[in-house]
C-alpha cells in the first residue's frame, strides 16, 4: 500500500511538469502568458486531486498485481 504522502508527491511532480508543458502551450495557443498561466493553474489544481484520488483508488484494487518471489 502506498502512502498519501507518496500519491501526492507523485501528483505534485507530475502537475508540476504538466503545468509548465501547459503554460508553453497555452502561450502559443493564445499569445497571452496571463491566459496561459491562468488555464495552466485551473490544470494544475483539478489535475493534482484527480490524480491523487485515481491513485488513491487502484492503490486499493488488487487486480494485475504479482506477490514478489518469496512473499507469503
């Protein structure tokens, strides 16, 4: 299982890369950089509690995983 602190470092480093990659094309898309950030900020937020909440989610589920050699 993993830890919340985890998924949200996970999500965090993720959405951090996400909203750079977000702010560059939003800028080209619009030309304004406020635009730009503006939309990769709103990103940002609903993309970091959907991620944590997915991961959440299928830290839960059992299917597709292996028990590693030697376990149990």
């Amino acid at each position: 299982m993993e830890l919340k602190k985890r998924a949200f470092a996970k999500a965090l480093t993720w959405q951090t890369m996400g909203f750079v990659m977000m702010t560059g094309l939003g800028y080209l898309a619009t030309g304004s950089l406020t635009a730009a950030s503006g939309l990769a900020l709103v990103s940002f937020l609903i993309g970091t509690v959907t991620y944590v909440v997915h991961e959440r989610v299928w830290s839960r589920i059992h299917w597709g995983l292996v028990k590693p050699a030697g376990y149990g």
